[in-house]
C-alpha cells in the first residue's frame, strides 16, 4: 500500500474572511491539524512561556511581534506535526515568515479566501454582542428582536472596538499592506489558490472539491452535502 505524501497547507484571508469557519470545516472533513497563530501566542502569554512573556511585551505597546519571535514560535510547534497533515492560519503573515518556513517545510498549497472589503466591511460592522453571556448578533443576518438590545435578559448590546468602522477599516489596511507580498510570494511559486466570494456557504464547496482531490474525506460517509 502506497501512503500518500503528507499535505501542507496554508490559509490566508482579512480578518472578517470566514477563515474560522472554513478552518473548522477542513479539519473535520479532512482531519488536518489546525494551527492558528491567534491561538498559540494567546496560550504562551497566558502560561507565560519566554516567547509569550516577550510577544505580550510587543503587544501591549501596540506593536507588532518581530519576524524572528512569530517563527520560532510557529517553528518549534510544527516540530511535533512531522507526522500529520496541516493547516496553518495566521501564518506567515509577512515576506520573511514564508522564507523562514520555506527552510523548515516544503508547502504544497496556499488557499486564499479572497472576499471583497466591502463585504467584510459589512459583515463585521454589523456584528454587537452582549457582553456578560458573549451571545453575538449580526444585524444582516441574525438581528436582535428589538435594535441594541439582549433578547434574553433586555441588556443593551455593545461592539467590539475591532468591528467599529473605523478599526476595522485600519485593520483591513494593515493586512492589505502586510499580507499582499506574501500572497505574490506563494502565486510566483504556483502554490495560491484563491477562492473569490462574498458568502462562506457558497465559498466553501470549491474549497471542499479542490482539497479532496488531495486527501480522503474522514467524517460521516454518509453526509450528503458536505458542511
């Protein structure tokens, strides 16, 4: 029996893309070992590891943590990944972090979920939350029984400073300026493939198609359509 090469895989989107979202699904039906960047420097501040003392310290005067810091970090947890299939989010998120994981492991390909801003605009603008429960509403999509308030306890929702207009018109800038060398970086070596749309559900079948032409889908046979 042949065993098929391991698959290493990136994904890039905005913030507001829908990468959560598509991630889950992908481990799920593909049973890849997801690692988010988001998530591995907020459990190394959080058990106040080297690398999460000096990342918090970037943080907390607003800037952003140095090339070398992010790689050592994502480097020395893909270490003991050898032997999985895996998909990275959140990283690299700069020219020098892809040449810095080129070193360590060959990449087979880079999905890009390529949303339109506006959209996101939108989509995350929308977005209020009641604080105390964490419960979220999006005013497209799933709106509160009655504008700014809880529907269960009557509290006034409140948004996020991330989605207020004006941050996440500044966010959107950062990743454009930041991210775009990195997606020329993987479209010169053939490795991108973007998926353009403005809905997660209707993204995600060709997303879906594309990685089972690599790997085998290992949840529920007999899920008719895959979500």
């Amino acid at each position: 029996m042949v065993v098929p090469p391991l698959l290493r895989a990136v994904i890039m989107g905005p913030p507001g893309s829908g990468k959560g979202t598509v991630s889950a699904r992908i481990i799920k039906h593909f049973g890849m070992k997801h690692l988010s960047s988001g998530d591995l420097l907020r459990d190394n501040m959080q058990k106040k590891t080297e690398v999460g003392i000096l990342a918090k310290s970037y943080i907390d005067q607003g800037w952003l943590i140095p090339d070398d810091i992010m790689t050592r970090l994502m480097l020395n947890e893909l270490k003991g990944l050898d032997q999985y299939n895996w998909l990275l989010d959140g990283f690299p998120r700069t020219v020098a972090q892809a040449k810095a994981l080129d070193k360590e492991c060959q990449i087979d390909t880079v999905i890009d979920l390529d949303v339109p801003f506006e959209t996101i605009k939108c989509r995350l603008t929308a977005r209020w939350i009641h604080p105390a429960s964490g419960r979220v509403y999006n005013l497209e999509f799933s709106p509160p029984r009655v504008q700014g308030i809880d529907d269960i306890t009557g509290e006034p929702l409140v948004q996020r400073d991330d989605d207020k207009p004006e941050t996440v018109t500044k966010r959107l800038q950062a990743y454009d300026a930041q991210t775009r060398p990195v997606l020329e970086y993987y479209r010169e070596k053939g490795l991108l493939k973007s998926f353009s749309g403005t809905e997660t559900n209707k993204i995600w079948p060709h997303i879906y198609a594309f990685l089972h032409t690599k790997l085998p889908d290992v949840s529920q046979k007999d899920a008719a359509i895959p979500r």
